[in-house]
C-alpha cells in the first residue's frame, strides 16, 4: 500500500485500515508458527503498512493539535 492512498483515507478508514491489517497479520503469523505457510515477506510488508497507517494517523493527531493551540 503506498502512502499516497493512505493519505486519501479519512480518519475512521484509517482506523478501520489498521484493525484489518493487524488482524490479517495476527493471522498469518498463525499460520506461521503452526507451519502452514512460510510468507515472510507478507509479514514484513503488512508490519510496514501497519506502520505508515499509524505514522499518518499521528501526524494527523499532531497537526489537529497544533491547531487547537494557536
């Protein structure tokens, strides 16, 4: 997922975002520890994806901050 499409989303799809992919990741490292599947690579770019969606959602959390100072 690039994180242009990311930045597109709104902040409830953002959250809705997130809980799929650790959902998604909780379950494929199911599968891993019980020897069904051997997708390393899927781990690591759902890990990444999980990370710019909480990456975006913070800068969003700042600027709505930032804000609300001034």
């Amino acid at each position: 997922m690039k994180s242009e499409k990311v930045r597109n989303l709104t902040d409830d799809e953002l959250r809705h975002q997130e809980r799929d992919l650790n959902d998604q990741l909780f379950k494929l490292k199911f599968q891993l520890n019980m020897g069904q599947t051997e997708s390393l690579k899927k781990i690591r770019g759902l890990r990444k994806d999980i990370a710019r969606v909480k990456t975006i959602a913070r800068e969003r959390g700042l600027a709505a901050g930032a804000t609300e100072k001034k």
